[in-house]
C-alpha cells in the first residue's frame, strides 16, 4: 500500500469521527496507531537514508572540507616541487653554459698556444736548415774549387768534414721533427 493511500484512509477516518463540544473528535487510538504503522512500513528506503544522511550532515559537511582542504593542500605542495625542480633545472642549464663558454675559451687559448709554439719551432728548424744547407753548399763548393790531388789520402779529410756536417744536418733535421711529434 502506498503512503499516499493510508494518509487518506487516516484523513478520512479523522473526518468521520465523534464530535465533542469544543471542537475536539474522537478517535481510536489504535485505529490511528494502525494507520501511522502501515505509513511508516510503506514509506521507501531512501526516506530513512535521507533521515540518517539529515542527521549526519554536519560530519559529511566536515569530512567532504577536510577532504577538500587534503587536495587543495596536495595540490599546492605539488605545485611547489615542481616550481622547484624549474628553477633547478634553470641554474643547471645555466650553469651548464657558463661551464660550455669557459671551455671553449680555454679550447681557444691553448690552439692559438700551440700553433704559436709550433711556427716558432718552424722558424727555429728553418733557420737550422738553412745553416746547415749553408754548410753543405760551402763545402761543395770548396769541393769544386779545389784542386785535386793525384793520391786518395788528401781527400779523406774534406770527405771526412762533408760527412760530418751531413750528420750534424740530419741529426738536427730528426731531433727537430721528433720535437714536433711530440707535441
């Protein structure tokens, strides 16, 4: 039976009643505790969900800003930490390009180092070269100009002196480029 139903009946049966002097009728108490039972059997569930939730409204009130707060706070600590690893991540790629620019400064400094140092051992190696070219072309020279003798014995010394000089030449020559190499 629905609510609607029963809450006729109870009107109803309030209406049909005694009246007494005064205003008042008289009802039987047990028919109206009868009908106040079969409404409250026919009243659905959700009513005394929505009793209970009535009832409770002010912890569910609570909780449901307590749970917003928990999100607001999370999201705000969330929100830090990743402002934070930006700014870290900013210093690193600063720092990062100062470190990249000092390098390649430094990268700069020592070619232009080495390539000075090696036009000066070129220099050095040439000027050598050329006293030593100097050497061999005096000694050809006094080779061709002089007159030459009838025995072998005479020759030995000029032989003896271009042979050193040629050494002298060479040696320059290897320990100039053995220099080179190294660096």
């Amino acid at each position: 039976m629905s609510v609607y139903r029963v809450l006729d009946k109870l009107e109803a049966y309030v209406h049909d009643a005694t009246w007494l002097p005064g205003g008042y009728r008289v009802v039987s108490e047990e028919r109206v505790i009868e009908l106040i039972e079969k409404i409250r059997a026919s009243m659905p569930e959700e009513v005394g969900r929505a009793k209970i939730i009535a009832k409770d409204q002010d912890r569910v009130i609570r909780a449901a800003q307590e749970k917003a707060q928990a999100i607001v706070d999370q999201a705000s600590t969330v929100h830090e930490e990743l402002v934070d690893q930006n700014e870290i991540v900013q210093r690193a790629r600063t720092t990062a390009e100062v470190v990249l620019r000092e390098a390649e400064e430094r990268a700069r400094k020592i070619k232009e180092g080495a390539d000075q140092y090696a036009a000066q051992v070129l220099v050095e190696m040439e000027a050598r070269l050329a006293a030593a070219l100097g050497s061999v072309q005096k000694g050809r020279a006094a080779l061709a100009n002089a007159p030459r003798p009838a025995a072998a014995p005479a020759s030995a010394p000029l032989a003896e002196a271009a042979a050193k000089s040629k050494r002298a030449a060479f040696d320059l020559a290897t320990h100039e480029t053995a220099e080179l190499e190294s660096v």
